[in-house]
C-alpha cells in the first residue's frame, strides 16, 4: 500500500499547513503499513522567485507520472505585476495531468461548521452532496477574441470532454448510493453546448449507470435552491467549467469557513474498491490527481499560525480515497471534525471563531486521527 506524492505546498500559508496535513500522514503510515514517498517541490511565487518561472517543465514532468499531487497554495501580494503570475503554474498542471474532474464535497459536519454558516442551521442540517466542475473545457478555454470593442470567448463542449466527467459522476453515485440522483446542471433552455451536454448526458447515464437517477436542473435555479433548500441536492452535482466554478464558490459559501473546504481534481472515475480505474489510473491502483484546499495562501494570516489546516487534511483524505484506494483510511480522516459527536472538535482556530493556532488545532486532529 502506499505511493509516491509530489508535493507542492507554494506560497504563504500553503508549507504552513501542508506541514501539519503531512503529520496525518506519517501516522496513517504507522498505523497501516502503508509507505509514501514523498518529493517536494515548487509552484507558484517560490518557484518565480528560484525559476522566474510560475513552474518548471522539470515539475510538469513529474507531474505526468507521479500517483498524487499534494498542492498547498500560490500566491500573494509579492508577485502581483509578475510575468507569468504564479498562479498560472497551477493552471499548466491541471492541463499537463488532464485533470478535468474538479470535485469539491459540501457536507454539515459539525457545530464548528454552522456556528459560521450565514444559513440557518435547519437548513443546512444534513447537507451531503459532492459539486464535480468539468475543469478542462467549456468558456475558459478555446480561442479567445479580445479587440478594443469586441471580446468573445467560444462556449465548445466535444462529446469526449462530456462523457468522461458524467462518467466521473456516475461512477461515484454507484460507488456511494445508487439511490442517490445524480443532478445535471446546464443551461439547455438558451445554450446548444448545454443541449448537446445534456443528450450525451442522458445517453451515458441509460447505457452505462441504469441504476442511477439522473436529473436535470438549469443551473440558475440551482444557484437559488442551494440556499433554500441544499439537503434536496444530496448525491451528486455535475456541471460545465462556468456554472461549476460558481456554484462551486456558492456551495462553499453554505459551509461558512474558507479553512474547512478541501478539493480534488481527478484524471478519470475513482475506481470502485477491487477494481481497476478504466481512465487516469496511477500505479497505486487508484487514480491520477491533484488535491488541494479551496482557499488561497491567505497572505493576510501567513507566517502568524493562524491557519486553519483542516482544508488541508480533508484534501490529504480525497487523496487517500481517490489516488490510493484506501477508503477506510479516508474515512477516519474525514471524519475527523465530526469525532466529537455533537460538539464537533473542541479546538477551533480563528476562522472558526476559537483561540487555537494552527499547531494546536493540527495536535487535536492527529490526537483524533491516532485514536481511530
Ligand atoms: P484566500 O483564500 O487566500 O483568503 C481569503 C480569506 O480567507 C482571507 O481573509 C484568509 O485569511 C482567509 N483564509 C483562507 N484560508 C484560510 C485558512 N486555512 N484558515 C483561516 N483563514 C483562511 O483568498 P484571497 O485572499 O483572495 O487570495 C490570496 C492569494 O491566494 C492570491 O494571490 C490568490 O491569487 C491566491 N489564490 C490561490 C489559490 C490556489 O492556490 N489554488 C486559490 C485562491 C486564491
Ligand atoms: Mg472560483
């Protein structure tokens, strides 16, 4: 059991946290066996400052055959006129792994979690569903045209791009729930590469996953039904690179901290446990992927141990499932806020409206992590 990982913390408060989720690691190791072997290096402004690049094809390279990438965070106010910014080395890895399934989970975990939410706990209470944002394709890419009175950005979705990040969906409602509905988010009503998105949509759903339920909700009224109603949305959520990077922003909203939000960006469908990946399969056995938290390098916080490291561990936990197959493993670890049962864990940082720094909230995760 076990793999290599290349790790990129970056920036700011990315080595501070990307430090303690390793810690998680190290007693993963020790309580399963499991060896990783870990190669540091460097994205973002770090890299700028060394390579005066945002990345090095030397990294990109070893991005191609390395079975995780563990990414902290690029940025900061330092580099703000540099050329390349350093968050584009991010961007360039995404295109060089071809990680087009960017998942983001949105899940009530515990009290420290609403105490921050602007919804109202009854609301919130029991939300459970898994945001996928086809990252690959769609308005952001393509053939851009910017003239002084003119901009257009061409919205093209190809058959390919739609059908292996439905199938990422798919394959994660079977692996969960088959009861669970999977809900496609497009704007088939005014745009052809959501109506195109939509019959391909429905096509893969009735030949590969018959079980699962699919069903399509237009995406602007999606955005007003997770604030009203987020729990009718448990299961799966998949949807285009635009509508997914902002409901994606809205769902994290729900959750209320920037420090609780993990993320992973998968090359292909996690493989169910015993099976083989049919896309992105690394050499572990899972699935070829980058995780990272949600939030930034804060450099507002950077080098005071005010970060919050649990977006950090939970991206740490996604990588254990996704990348490595170790799914019991990454249970223990995200479940780790809710192991106090109702309270949630008792040691907050300041987002979370506590007094802990990030080395103590990290102690109390390992402290909780160590005892499952
Ligand atoms: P940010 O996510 O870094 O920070 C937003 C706010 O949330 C700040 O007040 C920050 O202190 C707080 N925050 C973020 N993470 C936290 C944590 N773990 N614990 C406690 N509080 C936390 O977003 P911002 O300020 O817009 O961007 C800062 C820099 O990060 C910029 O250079 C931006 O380009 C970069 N960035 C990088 C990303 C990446 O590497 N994937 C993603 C988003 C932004
Ligand atoms: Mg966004």
């Amino acid at each position: 059991k076990g793999g290599k990982i290349l790790i990129l913390p970056g920036d700011h408060v990315g080595p501070e946290v990307v430090t303690e989720a390793l810690k998680v690691l190290d007693i993963i190791e020790k309580h399963t066996g499991a060896r990783f072997e870990r190669d540091f290096d460097l994205c973002g402004g770090c890299s700028l400052d060394k390579h005066k690049d945002s990345v090095t094809e030397a990294v990109l390279k070893k991005c191609e055959d390395i079975d995780a990438v563990f990414f902290g965070s690029a940025g900061g106010p330092e580099w703000g006129t540099s050329q390349p910014n350093p968050e584009s080395g991010l961007l360039r890895i995404r295109a060089r792994m071809q990680i087009f399934a960017n998942m983001r989970p949105c899940k009530f975990a515990s009290k420290s979690m609403v105490s921050r939410s602007p919804i109202k706990e009854e609301i919130i209470r029991g939300v459970d569903f898994m945001l996928i944002r086809e990252n690959c394709g769609g308005a952001y890419y393509g053939k851009k045209i910017e003239e002084e009175d003119y901009g257009c950005d061409p919205w093209e979705y190809r058959r390919s791009e739609i059908e292996r990040v439905v199938r990422v969906a798919g394959a994660l409602a079977m692996q969960h729930d088959p009861h669970l509905p999977v809900w496609s988010a497009d704007k088939a009503n005014v745009l052809a590469s959501s109506r195109v998105w939509r019959r391909i949509t429905h096509e893969v759903f009735e030949k590969e996953f018959p079980k699962v339920t699919l069903k399509d909700q237009l995406a602007d009224s999606l955005a007003m039904l997770l604030i009203t109603k987020p729990t009718a949305f448990n299961g799966v959520i998949v949807t285009d690179n635009t509508f997914g990077d902002i409901l994606s922003d809205e769902a994290g909203g729900l959750t209320g901290s920037l420090g609780l939000l993990p993320s992973a960006s998968l090359a292909g469908p996690p493989a169910s446990p015993g099976q083989k990946p049919t896309l992105g399969a690394n050499n572990a056995g899972g699935v070829r992927g980058l995780y990272e938290p949600v939030h930034g390098s804060a450099p507002d916080i950077s080098g005071k141990g005010l970060a919050n490291p649990v977006a950090q561990v939970l991206s740490l936990a996604m990588m254990l499932r996704y990348s490595f197959n170790m799914h019991d493993e990454a249970e223990a670890v995200a479940n780790v806020l809710d192991s106090k049962a109702e309270g949630g864990l008792e040691v907050r940082t300041g987002d979370l409206g506590g007094q802990a720094d990030t080395r103590e909230m990290s102690e109390a995760i390992q402290g909780e992590v160590g005892r499952l």
